[in-house]
C-alpha cells in the first residue's frame, strides 16, 4: 500500500467523462476505462466515493427550456445519473472492486437508499460508493450533491474530473488565450466568476474548507498520482 496524501476521496464524475466520441449516452469504452481509473485510486489504499452526474443522458434545465417543468425535468435528469450509476457499478466490480450503488431517490430494486451512516461503513470495509440522483432535489446539480455528500461522509477533498486540464481564467474550449491556473482560493473563484463548479457546490466547499482537485480525466493516472500528493490540475483551496 502507498502513502496516500487523501485518506477518503469524493470523485465527481460529470455524465460527459461518459459520452467518449458521440455527443450524448452511454460510450462503454469510456465507462470501463473511468472503473479502471477508479481502480487504480482504489489500490492505493484510500476510501473512494463517486458522485456521477446524467449531462450525457439528460439535463433539466435544457429540457425545461423546450418546454418540460423545469421540477419534472430535473427528476428526469436525476433518473439519467441512476442509469450511469448502474453502468459505472458493472464496470467496477468487473474489475473485482467491491461497490455500492446508494440513490436519493429511492429505488430499491436497484440500489441502497441513501442513508450516510450505512455509506460511511461501507467505505470502512473498502468498498466503493456510487452516490446516485444526486440530492435528490430538483434545481441542484450534481457538483452540489458531490459538495454536499463529501461533507456529509466526511471526504477530505473532491477530485472533479474535466475535460480540460484545470481551472482556466476563461472556457479553454472557446479561447485559445484561457490560461490555466494552479492554485485558486474557492472565493476568488467566485469572485471572478471562474467556472469550477456551480456556485451553490463552491460555496457549500468554501463554508467548510473543502478543498477541490480539478483535473483531466483524459490524464491517465491522475487520480492516483494527486491521491499519492503528486500535482496534477489544479488545487482549489486556501
Ligand atoms: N439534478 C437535480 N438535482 C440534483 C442533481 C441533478 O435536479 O441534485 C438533475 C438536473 O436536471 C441536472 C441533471 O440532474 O441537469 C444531471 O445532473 P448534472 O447536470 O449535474 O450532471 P453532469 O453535468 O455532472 O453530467
């Protein structure tokens, strides 16, 4: 076993580190390549939680401009995180890692009901929690339930996994002068309107010194390395 730097991780996995090429579902490849990341973090010895968001399935506030009830449409988003959930699980105990899937929603067919203390033991006896449905409340998004479950389960950092390679000052996507920044405290990202996190997610972490990991999930290694203390991203932090 390693010396871990982060006894207990929360990992925000956007539903978009799932799409892989297309531009929407579910890409396989993509799914079993995220578990063998986790794997890889998993065998350092740390406790690790996974917050999977549904963008690549479903996302409330885009159906609710075509005309779904923005309450509706953010129950259907929240279902869309489940179906993700399921994937992320298969491909994990593929791999041998032993895991939970626990949903906010209650479905038990499925799932665990979300309850904190049965998450905290799991994570005792080393196995993965995938926390599904985010918080169960519409108008939220899955970075605040990561924010949210990380604080409840007692997380000592999140890890957000990206598609770019850190914080930028502006959309790297977009602007080919956005420069990358390494180290930012969660106040001045609100202040510059700095796109980490939504802003209830950076100010739930602000309020209780949660730091945050944003890095690419395309970095293979990289969950490993940054639990290991190894700089990879950027750190979001005081
Ligand atoms: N959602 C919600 N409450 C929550 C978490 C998610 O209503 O606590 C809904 C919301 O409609 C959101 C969708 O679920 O658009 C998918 O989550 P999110 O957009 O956060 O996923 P990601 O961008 O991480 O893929």
């Amino acid at each position: 076993m390693d010396t871990i730097k982060y006894k207990r991780l929360l990992l925000k996995l956007s539903g978009e580190a799932l799409i892989g090429d297309g531009s929407y579902g579910i890409s396989q490849e993509m799914v079993v390549y995220a578990a063998q990341e986790i794997k890889l973090a998993y065998e350092t010895g740390a406790q690790l939680a996974v917050v999977i968001g549904g963008g690549n399935i479903f996302r409330g506030v885009e159906a609710s401009v075509k005309g779904i009830d923005r309450a509706t449409a953010d129950y259907m988003g929240m279902l869309a995180t489940v179906i993700n959930a399921l994937a992320l699980q298969n491909s994990l105990e593929k791999t041998g890692i032993p895991t939970r899937v626990q949903s906010a929603i209650e479905m038990r067919e499925l799932a665990e009901p979300y309850i904190r203390r049965k998450a905290m033991r799991h994570l005792e006896k080393n196995r993965v929690v995938i926390f599904a449905a985010g918080t169960g409340n519409p108008y939220f998004t899955t970075d605040t339930a990561a924010a949210l479950r990380a604080m409840e389960i007692d997380a000592d950092i999140i890890f957000k996994a990206t598609k770019v390679d850190g914080v930028y000052t502006k959309d790297p996507v977009k602007n080919s002068d956005a420069e990358m920044i390494e180290k930012i405290t969660h106040a001045d990202v609100l202040k510059q309107g700095i796109s980490v996190m939504d802003s209830t997610a950076i100010t739930l972490c602000m309020d209780n010194n949660l730091p945050i990991i944003v890095f690419n999930m395309k970095n293979k290694g990289a969950i490993k390395r940054a639990l290991l203390g190894e700089k990879v991203g950027s750190f979001v932090g005081g």
